[in-house]
C-alpha cells in the first residue's frame, strides 16, 4: 500500500482525457506557456524540491499531487498552499484520509486564515524549526503536543563547491539590514584588507548565488529573522562559514515577537552570530574571521542533505505516537 501523498495543490475529481486537452487548447490560445500550464514544484519551491527528490532518492513509496481521489494515500503531507489543506480536512472528516500533516510552507502565523492550521482534522503541524514551534504554540494553543519542527534539506550534489576559495573575499546578503550597522561591518572588513561585495536578497539567480558561493570564503548574513535559512543552508553546502547578524527578534503586521532567530540551525561547524559592530569585530583575529571548529559542507551532508530531511519526514509519517 503507498505509504502517502504529499500535495502543494489541490486533487481534482476524474476529468476525461478530452476536457483536459480542451483547457490545454484555451491556454494555449491565450498565448499562456507551457512551462506554466504545470510548473514542477508547487508551495515553496525550495521546500517541496528537496523533499520530493529526497524521498526519490531514499526510494520512499509516495506519490505527488495526484490526479484522482483515488490515488491518494491514508497519510497526506499538504507542504504548501491552503485551498488543498482544506480540501484534505473535509475529506479527513469523510473519513478517506487516516493521518493528516501540514506544513511548514502554509502560513507565516498559526491564526491566519481563520486558524485553520490547528484544525482539530491536523494531527500533526510541521514548522520549519524549534524557535516557531514556541510562536505556534503560544498564538495557537490547541496545537501543543501536535507541533514539530522538520527542517528541509539541500541538495549537496549541486551545492558542491569546486576549486579554490579566496581567503580575502567576504561576501554580504543584503536582507532586512539595519542600515548603520550594515555599513559599520563593511567598512570594518575593507578596513582589515578583505574584498568586501553586496549580494541583495532577490536580485540574483541560483546560478549566480552558487559562482559567488565558489569564489568568497566567507558569507556575512543579514535578515531579523528566518524560520529555517535556506540561503544559510546553500552556503554551508558550498564550505562557507557564515557569520549572522540575530537581533533575536522580529516584527510581522505589527507583532512584536520574541525570541526568534536569523539563523536556527547555525552551530559553531557552520559559524557564529553576532549582535552589534563590537561582537563583529571580536569574530575576526589576525584580519579574518575566526572559526576554528567549522566544517560547513560536512555538517550539511550528514543532518541536513536532501536525503537526511526525506529521511526525518519518512519517521515523522511512520511514528504512531502522532
């Protein structure tokens, strides 16, 4: 029997082989493109990527946005988009779905959308680390004891850096910076002789963050906050060492929420955070930073690869106490 159905859309009742061809026909004539009739990866791209070819390549028995009710396992994983947790809540109810989990791509806040994410049908609300269980938990308190953080992975086969690094190259992510700050740690590190540039968070294309990642031996991080840190994650798969700004909490539709963080899977193999310009400078010794325990590829390859992640959402799924 399959073992579950991970969904980022919604299933559709049977439609014949010539009503599919005849929205294909009205696309097409409204000159919309293929690539969009069926884009590979719905809800978080990044997300939904790494676990669909994780489980692919641990050989889990899953299937991905089916097309009929039928083909849908006992246990559905709705990563992404809300009109698909809703219809699996309703067919939860029929009775059709044993094990409902959903998550960690749905929403920024547990209340959203009328709170729907701690549907009693929900028996298990996957968020992207520990700190946002505490946030979910607190707004939401019906969802304590049925809350896990499950992080997704990256492909390390992809993020493999080649070649040489330049030791004088430190590489900043512009994100949500305090201005005054921002400029301080720049200028501290061309002060110390290092080749110091600006990548600015959506202005740059995969492709383009990797080359950067092969060349700059070190990458200065700064966002408020981030649930997991997917860019952070590319890094350390390409052995670069971060250092993160964490001002330890943020603000979202004038919340004030505390603690939090910029960086939750940040240890000292993969860097160390920093608060202010005098907690910044005393990571550098001798005109670099100072990081004499990191091993950031390493770190990924054995908790947080494609197949590691797959992996944890596999025992997530299987684990009968949920």
């Amino acid at each position: 029997m399959l073992k579950f159905t991970v969904l980022t859309n919604t299933v559709p009742p049977f439609r014949s082989i010539g009503y599919t061809f005849l929205r294909i026909a009205k696309r097409l004539l409204n000159r919309k493109p293929l690539n969009n009739l069926f884009p590979k990866y719905g809800g978080h791209p990044a997300v939904t990527r790494s676990l669909i070819e994780g489980l692919t390549k641990i050989g889990a028995d899953f299937n991905y946005n089916p097309k009929r009710l039928s083909d849908m396992a006992e246990t559905v994983v709705v990563l992404g988009y809300v009109p698909a947790l809703k219809q699996a809540i309703s067919l939860k109810r029929q009775g059709r779905i044993k094990k409902l989990i959903a998550g960690p791509s749905l929403l920024i806040m547990p209340d959203q959308y009328k709170g729907i994410i701690a549907s009693p049908e929900v028996d298990i609300c996957l968020v992207p680390s520990n700190f946002v269980i505490d946030i979910y938990e607190r707004i939401s308190p019906t969802l304590k004891g049925r809350t896990l953080s499950w992080p997704s992975g990256v492909d390390t086969q992809y993020w493999r850096p080649v070649g040489e690094k330049n030791k004088k190259k430190i590489l900043f992510y512009f994100k949500r910076p305090p201005t005054q700050l921002f400029d301080q740690c720049i200028n501290y590190c061309k002060q110390l002789g290092l080749e110091a540039d600006i990548l600015y968070y959506g202005k740059y294309t995969i492709n383009e963050y990797k080359d950067l990642l092969n060349t700059y031996a070190y990458l200065v991080h700064f966002v408020d906050q981030e649930s997991q840190g997917i860019s952070l994650l590319e890094a350390w798969s390409m052995d670069v060492p971060t250092l993160v700004w964490n001002p330890e909490y943020f603000t979202y539709q004038d919340r004030f929420v505390y603690p939090s963080s910029s960086s939750p899977y940040l240890t000292p193999n993969t860097g160390r955070f920093f608060r202010n310009i005098d907690e910044f400078k005393r990571l550098f010794v001798n005109g670099y930073p100072f990081l004499p325990e990191a091993n950031p590829r390493q770190w990924v390859v054995n908790n947080m690869s494609d197949e590691v992640s797959a992996a944890l959402l596999l025992e997530i799924c299987n684990n009968e106490k949920h």
